[in-house]
C-alpha cells in the first residue's frame, strides 16, 4: 500500500509494480533496503571473567567522544583481540576490544600501560614512532578480562591486561569455561541399575 495525494486527501492503494498490482508480501524496495535489520534477540555472549589466548585481529584509529565533553570527538586507538581456543555457545571466537587515546609516556596513559605489558618494556620514543603494527598482529597474546554490567544491565567483557604468550602461561593460565553438569545423570547415582 501506498500513500496518494487526492483532492478530497491522503489515501492508501495497493502498490503498483510492473506486472500490474503487488503481490501479498512484496515489498517496493526503500531507502533502507540495503541495510541490515536487527530484531533485538541476538545479543552477543560474553565471556566468563579470565585470560585467554587470543590474537590482535585489528587495531583502528577511530573518533571517540571525550571524557571531559561527551561533545568533542578526540583520536582514540581500537585494539579488537580475538580468542584462538576457546569461544561463545554458537562456536564463534569472543572479542575483546580496549580502546586507548594515542598518547605514549606517561605510565597513567591507557596506550602506555597496554603497549608495555605487551612489549614487556617502555619504549624510546623512536621505537614507539617505527613499532610495525603487523608484528603485533601476527603474535598471540594472553588477554585478562573482567565481565561487568553495563549501565543498560547488558554483560560486557573490560580488558584487564595483555601480555604476550608464553609456554607457561599457555599451560597455567588459560581460562578453562564452566562445563555445565545439571543435566547430566550420576551414573553411580541411586538410580542406577546394578
């Protein structure tokens, strides 16, 4: 149905198409027709609080609202790691995202305090300009992660730190998931037959 100006005012009609009238279903296509619909049920899944395996899938420089004005957008770096072990319900890697602003130096900055946790060490000033990102992109890291609420009561994933992937780490400290055991029957239970 359409919307059509009258004399007498606004009507609806049945679409037109170019076979004549459109079929029940059909839809003329709009403005939106190229763009992705969402209708709210598929939330993503976020990982349990600890530290696994992951991979820097992208790093991003990108626009981010200040802090001090939510008004003014300032450069901000996006680091999305991606888990290589372990994953969702659905079998799809989780992500994890830190963004820092692009400031290097100070040990209260973000980009500082990620940069030398991954590298093991500050770096000179002329090291930090001609760091190569692809080297950081093809090694693993072991990411800490935290899980929080967020202000819309959905659970998010924070990155705590990120070092990079040691034999003993890999052995120690990879975040093992909760295996759930409420449906599975004890099969030395009382129930069982002898």
């Amino acid at each position: 149905m359409v919307l059509v100006e009258t004399p007498s005012g606004l009507v609806t009609e049945p679409a037109l198409s170019q076979s004549g009238l459109m079929a029940e279903g059909e839809y003329e296509m709009g403005f939106f027709s190229n763009a992705s619909f969402s209708d709210g049920s598929s939330q993503f899944e976020s990982a349990p609080a600890g530290v696994y395996v992951c991979r820097l899938a992208n790093l991003d420089s990108v626009d981010r609202p200040s802090y001090d004005d939510p008004n003014v957008m300032v450069p901000n770096f996006k680091f999305t790691f991606e888990t290589t072990e372990y994953g969702d319900s659905a079998g799809n890697a989780y992500r994890f995202f830190k963004y820092t602003r692009q400031g290097y130096g100070n040990d209260k900055q973000a980009l500082t305090i990620l940069l030398d946790g991954m590298l093991g060490r500050r770096l000179t000033q002329a090291e930090f300009h001609q760091l190569d990102v692809d080297d950081l992109l093809a090694k693993q890291w072991m990411v800490t992660v935290d899980a929080k609420l967020n202000t819309r009561g959905n659970m998010t994933n924070a990155i705590v730190s990120v070092s990079p992937v040691t034999a003993k780490k890999k052995l120690t400290k990879i975040a093992q998931p909760a295996i759930k055991t409420d449906d599975i029957e004890d099969p030395f239970g009382e129930d069982a037959s002898e």
